[in-house]
C-alpha cells in the first residue's frame, strides 16, 4: 500500500533494526542510515548482519503463522540501507527521522548537527533513547518544535507501545501527528512528561530491583521469584493497570501495606506516596467509592467487573494456565 510518509531510521543496531522492520511491516518504506565513517568493505557487511537479522525475525512471524506467504521477501524489499557516503540524500526527503545512536551526548551531538542540516524543515525528528531527556536533546537540534523523544520497546516489532516524551519546545502538532503515524502503525503511543526513565523502565526498575533483592535476602530462589512474577504478578497487570488495580481492589489495602512493608522492611522503600494518603482522606478508594484514580460515576460497574474477568479468564486459557476442574491437567510452566 502507499505510504505518505518516509521514515529515516539512523543507526543500524538492534533498536534500529527492529523499528525498521516494524514499520516496514506496516507498509512504511524506511531507510536505514549508517552515519559512521567504515573501511570500504564494511558497510555492505553491516547491512548483511542486519539484513539476516531481521530475516529472521520475519521468518519466525511465517512460521507461527502471524505473517502472510511472500512477507518475508515484501518486508524486506521496503527496507533500504544507506552508508555515511549516501546518508544526506536517504535523509533528504523523510518526513519521520528515528534517531538510534549510541546513548551519549558525545554520539547524539554530531548526529543531531548532521540532521538538522540535511532533514527537511518540517521533518519530524525523534529520539529513540531511554536515558537521556527530551529537554537536553532539543537544545541539540534546529526548530525544537518538530523533535520529541519515541521510547520503543524490545523487541520493538512485537511490543505496542511507544512512549512519547516532548520537550517545552515540541509543538502540540508534532505530538498529534506522531501519534497519528504510530497509531496508523499499529502501535500504542502514550505521551509523558521530559523526566528520567519515562513510565515502563521507572516502574520495570523498581520492580527489577525488588526481585533481586528477594534473591539476595534469601526470601526465594531466582526460579520461584520469577514463576511468582510469571503466572502472579505479570498476568493481572497484562489486564488491569497498575493504577486501575489499585481502584478494583480499593486504595486502602496498599495504604496499609505500604505501612506495614515500611515498618518490617524498609521505610523509605516501602513509603505510600502523598497521593496515596490523599485519596484515603478525599474518600477515594476506587470502585466502593465511586472515585478514585478513576472516576466511576454512571460506569455500569457489573459489566465493567466482567469485561476484565473476561480478558483475564482469556489469558489464563491462552497461557493454558486456567484452573481445570476435577485435576489439573495442564502442562508445568517452566
């Protein structure tokens, strides 16, 4: 299908490997740029490596039956690869550039000088780093307004979102047409503010760090922390958010947790935000109270409860982890 918008992706590592083959998948043509000077024979041997890898990406989606007969070759063909001496003119016409250096200021500096002198006015220039804030790169790029941070996930051909993050500068149409593309995509853009570690990894960090900590502690072994997390922990927030959890079980049960965890294990650890404490005193404990982290008034909460336990009982049979009556005849999850 015809695509109105050309995606540059510069760097030729696992990131920009996978979010060429995303959006090429979704019928975007897409040049990958390798803006490091290399020995002659180099650059076809990089595009080799990465082609091969993303051949066998695609090929594991035709072979589970997710990706047509002829995608392979299809998907393929919709990505090209540009070395430093043909770098300007693959950039020259993109309207979408995906930035995929390596994760220093002393890479992105020359990189975002060399874009902005060969990117079109109105190209929309986005980051993809997960370290450094969208405030300190756009003080690295001409017309501020058209750059933004894009947080993939790996493997950026598989996980949905993308997490936006503007600067000050960022333009309000910029967002909208980023998520426009992304959408159109087929993936799952949310917008937050320039701050360190985004949502996913400031979460995934703690979380990372606490089960570790198990670990260390001697609490449980590396296997059963993480079963706990596979068919526990993982599985009710793949249907609820954490916030929304919060709601459907009621703000007082982590209110008291936190106190207790603070208490036995580690105070400032384990301390309740502000907001935690605030909602018990405004009365918003979730779903019983009509409010919480979400408003509940005029929600058919009956028919809410089921379309959750639905997709939760969908999962469980999709994980084959369903509770079987009469025995359990399903498979250990190893």
């Amino acid at each position: 299908m015809a695509s109105e918008h050309r995606v540059a992706v510069l760097g030729a590592g696992r990131m920009g490997r996978g979010i060429a083959l995303s959006l090429s998948y979704a019928g975007h043509p897409v040049v990958v740029v390798d803006l490091k000077p290399r020995e002659a024979a180099a650059p076809r041997g990089l595009e080799a490596e990465m082609r091969a890898e993303i051949e066998r990406d695609l090929t594991f989606l035709s072979d589970v039956g997710v990706l047509e007969d002829g995608g392979v070759e299809a998907v393929q063909a919709s990505i090209r690869f540009a070395d430093a001496a043909g770098a300007a003119d693959a950039v020259a016409d993109a309207t979408i550039v995906f930035e995929c250096v390596p994760e220093t200021i002393e890479a992105k500096r020359p990189c975002y000088e060399w874009v902005s002198r060969h990117a079109s006015a109105d190209c929309i220039v986005a980051s993809t780093t997960s370290t450094i804030d969208a405030q300190t790169l756009a003080a690295l790029v001409t017309r501020p307004e058209r750059f933004l941070n894009a947080h993939w996930l790996n493997p950026a051909h598989l996980i949905p979102l993308v997490e936006l993050s503007p600067s000050v500068a960022t333009s309000s149409d910029t967002i909208h047409r980023m998520k426009q593309f992304l959408s159109a995509c087929g993936k799952v853009p949310i917008v937050c503010a320039s701050s360190p570690g985004y949502i996913v990894p400031r979460i995934q960090a703690l979380a990372m760090n606490e089960a570790a900590r198990l670990v260390e502690e001697g609490v449980a072994s590396a296997e059963d922390v993480d079963m706990a997390v596979r068919v526990g922990f993982g599985l009710r927030f793949a249907v609820l958010g954490l916030l929304e959890f919060i709601d459907w079980g009621g703000c007082d049960i982590l209110y008291h947790a936190s106190f207790f965890l603070s208490a036995k294990v580690d105070a400032a650890r384990f301390a309740a935000p502000k907001l935690i404490s605030d909602h018990m005193e405004q009365g918003r404990r979730g779903l019983r109270d009509g409010a919480g982290f979400y408003e509940y008034e005029g929600v058919d909460l009956g028919e809410y409860r089921r379309k959750r336990m639905h997709d939760f009982i969908h999962l469980l049979q999709a994980r084959q982890l369903m509770p079987v009556r009469g025995g359990n005849t399903r498979p250990d999850h190893q």
